[in-house]
C-alpha cells in the first residue's frame, strides 16, 4: 500500500471536519483567507469511471460542488445550472441548500428543476439541454451543494477539468478510475504556478489517477481578456487506447487516431448525385483563365448563396450535410458549408482542395500538444495552389475575401485531410498589419468656427470585412445612423450632409465611401489668432493599461494600420503663424507618426497608427504605456494661424 494510501482516510476526515465547522466559524475563516471575497468553492470534485460497455469505451462522471457563501452579494450565485447533450447524459442531479440554524445546519432541497433546450446565437437547433435550478435560503454562512451524475457515451468527448473557478476553491479534485487494458493520456495547461499533486495508484484489476489542488485564489477578471482556457489551469485527460472485447483499440493517441475518427465522420456523409451542383459549378467556372479564378468564384458564390444557420444534434455536430442538399436548402454550419465548397472545387477539376478542421481562437491549443477534439471546434476548407501554399476558404465569414482566412483562425492551425488515409497538420498565418484598416483624406475649409469636410473613407481587409457586415441590410433609417458613427469626429456638433458607398459586395476592393460634413464650433479663435487641432479624432489617445492590476493578457481582433490625410485650406488674409513637428514612436505593439506640412495654400497633417497584436502580454504593457503617452502628446498639438496685418 503506498503512503499516500495510507495518508488519504486522515485526509478526508480532516476535509470532512473542516466542512463540519459551525457556520460563523466557516465565514471567518475564509474571509480572513479570501478577502474581498462574496463566496468560496470548500470543495469542487469529479470523479470519472471508464468503462466498456459493449464495444465502446464510456466515462461516468461524478461531479460535486460545495459552495461556502460569505456575504449578502453572494446571492448571485443562487441560480445554477448543468448542461447536458446526446454525448454527455445526465443522469442524476441533486442540489440542497444548508442553512445556517446555530451552530449547525438545516438542509433545504432543491425542488424545481427546470429542463430546455439551450439554443445559442446563430444556431437553428442544438441538442445541448440545460438543467436550471435555484438555490433557496441563500445567505451568509450557508453552503449550496450540488450532486449530479453524467453519462458521456463516447470517452472521446470528455470535457477538461478546470482546477480554478470564478471564486477561490478551497480543495479541487479529479479521479479517473480505469481498467488496466485502458491507457490514460492527459495534459496540464496554465499550471505552473499552481501545486498540483498527482499520484497514480493500483487498485485490483484497475487503476485510479488522481489530481487535487489546494486553495485556488479567484482568477483575474479584465475586459478584452482571453477565454479562460488561455490562464486558469485546467487538466485534459484522454483515453490513448483501450482493451475492447479483446482487442487493443486506439482511440487518442495521437494526430493520426483523430483524424481516423474525422475521417469516419466523411465517410459517413449520405453522398447523393447532384446535377443541378454540377450544371451550376459548370455555369461558374465557364470562361475562367485559371484554376486560381475557379476556387474565387466557387468561393464568392457560396459565401453569397448559402446562408450560416448552425444544427448541432449527436454526430450532426460532426457529420456534414451532403454538398448536393446543402446546395438545394442554400444553408447550413460551417461543415456543411466547407463540405459544399470542397465537393464544388472537386467538381470543376481542382484536385488540390481538402476539407479543414481548425480551432478558433476561443481555443489555446495546438494539434501537437494535444490531439482530441477539443483542439478545434470549427470546418473550412483549403486550396493548394502550389505544394505547401495554402489558401483557407472560411465561407462562413461572409465579407472575407479571397487569400485571406478569417480573422478568428489567425495564427492557428488546419488539420487537412489529404484522402481517407492521411492528413497534414499546416500553420494558419496572421495577417500582417498592412493588410487591414482604413485610408482617411479629407480637405477641410473655415466658415467662422466651423469646419466644413470633404473626404473619402476606404476600408480594406479585417476592417471592411467588420463594417460590411455592419452596413449589410440596412434600411435608410438605420444607414445614415452607421455612417454617421463611423466617420464622427471634433466634437458631438459633428454632421454627415452627404454620402455615398462604393464596393460593399466586391470583396477584392476597398471599401469606399465618400462624404460632406460640417464639424461646428470646433475651431477656436483668440483676437487675430485661429486655432485648430487637426487630430479631429484621436484612437488610443487615452488607452493607458494599469500594469499593476490588470494581470490577464489583452485580446484583439486583427492588427491594422490606419492612415488619416487632412488638409486644411489657409482662409484668405491669414498666414501661418505655428506648425506642430513631426512626433513618432515604433513599439512592437502600437506606433504612429504624425507629421505637418505646409504645401501651398493647405496645412497638411499626415498621421498613421497602427496596432500590431493579437493577444498583447503584459510585459508589453509598459512599452504599450509609453506609446500612448506620445500619441496624447502629439494629439494635442494644434495649427495656430493669423491674420496678416494690412
């Protein structure tokens, strides 16, 4: 018997004594320990059971939460609710209230249970239920406890175990129990600073794994932060392969064993004859010069004819809708549709087209570092033009154009699946900063103190394909109002006279838009002095990072360079009396330069931003401070111009 075997029963009766305290006890206790704090996990625990049953390898999960409430604001976390779908069955859920009476507890069960489908955003249907209950009598001192059981039918589709939770965990708990013929693989993640004790034990004819931590404070909690998958530590555990009626059966061992499971989903697609896909993949590529113009309008076509409307129910969250219905419905998820463009490709002769499987941002991972289906949660489809060039067809973003992924799968990477047998594991590139944001030129008259514009807006990339999908069906109401909001600028006396738009639906240009505006009572005028700031409008002029709280990294969509030309026309009878020097900075993060220049009878302000990260790290926050600092400073400069004496 090891020592931690014998160790375990004093363990669990100091745990259990520990959450046998009298109620005030308990409080003080843990708001001496958790300051600030409105609540406390005492205990979060799964235990996990792998089973063969038949001829697949299941998982019944045990999970357990105790939650210790401390103050009158810990009522929000009175309701609570477990998810449930045709992979992961519940099949047991209890939850209880112990009221503090005394020195002791009055328990109080969970009675109403309300049970529904949990339909996100986008998705038409989805089998994932929600099981929702509140807690009763939930005031300082008491504990809400929750007990539920769940099925997951296929071991494959275990989710991670997070160690940490939105408030402090007291003691966290993962045991996997599994016979000797199963192999156990798992991953930590985000866990370097956290003691995890991991220990490994025999028992019979099956082995128990076994993780637990120890007072977790509460994660850091920032706007424009990563998905909590990117900092809380959290453990993935994965059956490599199994004993299955006899025989050895690898089920996550690796790169090659998931795609062997994507693959079978392929396989199962219900593939039906489609002359009508055929006559319309002939009648598009009729007359194109190349194979690289056949993948563009196949690609344009789908992402403008077939509509993204999610259905996720058991396998379907897996198995594409044959291209031949897909086409006939014009709608479907993101395997739908990177089925239909990758079996239109096929059809017009271009034999380098693979379908994808990708993780969006929202996921940290890596195909190396960890190959199940948590790695990705997203389809596309990839043309090589030329061997190892890949072009990724994202035609679910629909305004995206062609040579560009879409901005959530930047810098992650694509399984493609070469044929049935094989498949290649390829980096997905960021876009660089070039190839996104806006050109702004404008030239600027005075009428008193009002300034009067004449300019022209274009957006490229990342920032058109964001305001396409913000122009795309609007009324004449709503129009005006966007591109009021898009081009604001001086001061809440700003004023859109006039606009046009040029280029929303060609993905291959920028998009346009000229416009007339008055900007009133902005200029400043002291006896025979005008001043006017040419900075009419100022991005990141404020966006200082406090370096000692902010602890999480910052998330951004895509980098960009924003470029603002002004021209300011000198009014008759006056003269130039003060232009702003030029001022730059080139961090790694976020530059700019702004320069003046007299040319003529116009002042011109040449300015450009840019911002260049995805996930800013916080040792990046002091050189992105010092930045900003220089860019208020430059903001701040202003034209000053006087009237010649006569």
């Amino acid at each position: 018997m090891s020592r931690f075997s014998l160790l375990l029963p004093a363990l669990l009766v100091l745990a259990a004594a520990a959450r046998a305290q009298a109620p005030s006890q308990a409080v003080a206790e843990m708001k001496k320990q958790y300051p600030g704090e409105k609540a406390v996990y005492l205990e979060m625990r799964q235990d996990l059971t792998v089973e063969i049953r038949n001829d697949s390898v299941q998982v019944l999960a045990r999970h357990h939460a105790d939650m210790l409430h401390l103050d009158e604001q810990s009522g929000m976390y009175a309701d609570d609710r477990v998810f449930s779908s045709h992979f992961n069955r519940l099949q047991k859920l209890e939850a209880r209230t112990m009221v503090p009476n005394g020195e002791k507890f009055k328990t109080v069960k969970v009675t109403d249970f309300k049970d529904k489908f949990e339909i996100q955003s986008g998705v038409f249907f989805d089998d994932t239920r929600s099981t929702s209950f509140s807690f009763p009598n939930v005031t300082p001192g008491a504990r809400t406890i929750t007990d539920y059981t769940v099925r997951h039918v296929d071991a494959r589709f275990v989710m991670p175990f997070f160690v940490g939770s939105y408030v402090p965990v007291k003691h966290a708990e993962l045991t996997i129990t599994a016979p000797k013929g199963v192999v156990i693989g798992y991953k930590t993640f985000h866990a370097e600073n956290t003691p995890i004790k991991y220990t490994k034990e025999e028992k019979g004819s099956t082995v128990v794994y076994r993780w637990t931590a120890d007072n977790l404070p509460s994660p850091p909690r920032e706007d424009d932060g990563p998905e909590a998958s990117y900092y809380l530590p959290h453990l993935v555990f994965f059956v490599q392969e199994a004993n299955v009626n006899g025989q050895t059966r690898k089920l996550l061992a690796g790169v090659p064993e998931l795609y062997t499971m994507y693959a079978d989903f392929v396989r199962r697609i219900d593939r039906q004859p489609s002359p009508a896909l055929q006559h319309r993949v002939d009648s598009l590529v009729a007359g194109a010069t190349s194979e690289e113009e056949k993948v563009r309008r196949i690609y344009y076509w789908v992402q403008d004819n077939v509509k993204y409307i999610a259905f996720e129910q058991g396998l379907r969250g897996f198995i594409p809708h044959d291209a031949g219905l897909v086409y006939a419905r014009r709608y479907g998820d993101c395997k739908d549709m990177a089925n239909l463009t990758n079996e239109m490709l096929h059809l017009a002769g271009v034999k380098n087209a693979y379908l994808t499987w990708v993780g969006t941002r929202d996921l940290p991972y890596k195909y190396a570092e960890l190959a199940t289906p948590g790695v990705d949660n997203h389809m596309i489809a990839t043309y090589e033009p030329k061997p190892g060039q890949y072009v990724f067809l994202d035609a679910t973003s629909k305004h995206t154009p062609y040579g560009m992924p879409s901005a959530m799968i930047q810098g992650k990477e694509g399984l493609l699946g070469i044929d049935p047998k094989n498949s290649l594991v390829v980096p997905i590139p960021t876009m660089d900063k070039a190839r996104s944001g806006f050109d702004d030129a404008s030239v600027l008259t005075l009428d008193g103190t009002t300034l009067r514009g004449t300019g022209k807006l274009s957006l490229a990339g990342y920032s058109k394909v964001n305001h396409s999908y913000g122009l795309d069906g609007l009324d004449r109401t709503a129009e005006p109002k966007y591109i009021k909001a898009l081009l604001e600028r001086g001061n809440n006396k700003f004023f859109v006279d006039k606009y046009s738009i040029a280029n929303l639906d060609a993905r291959d240009q920028p998009l346009s838009i000229s416009y007339d505006y008055r900007l009133q009572d902005y200029v400043q005028q002291v006896d025979d002095e005008v001043y006017v700031n040419l900075s009419l409008e100022r991005p990141f002029a404020t966006d200082r990072i406090d370096s000692t709280t902010r602890k999480l990294p910052r998330y951004n969509e895509f980098a960009h360079t924003d470029h603002t030309r002004t021209e300011l026309v000198v009014p008759a009878g006056y003269e130039v009396s003060y232009l702003p020097p030029t001022v730059q900075a080139q961090g790694d993060a976020l530059g700019f330069k702004v320069s003046y220049e007299r040319k003529g009878d116009k002042i011109i302000q040449d300015r450009e931003v840019y911002v260049n990260y995805l996930l800013l790290q916080p040792k990046q926050f002091g050189s992105w401070n010092a930045v900003v600092n220089k860019l208020g400073t430059a903001y701040r400069e202003v034209v000053i111009l006087k009237k010649k004496k006569t």
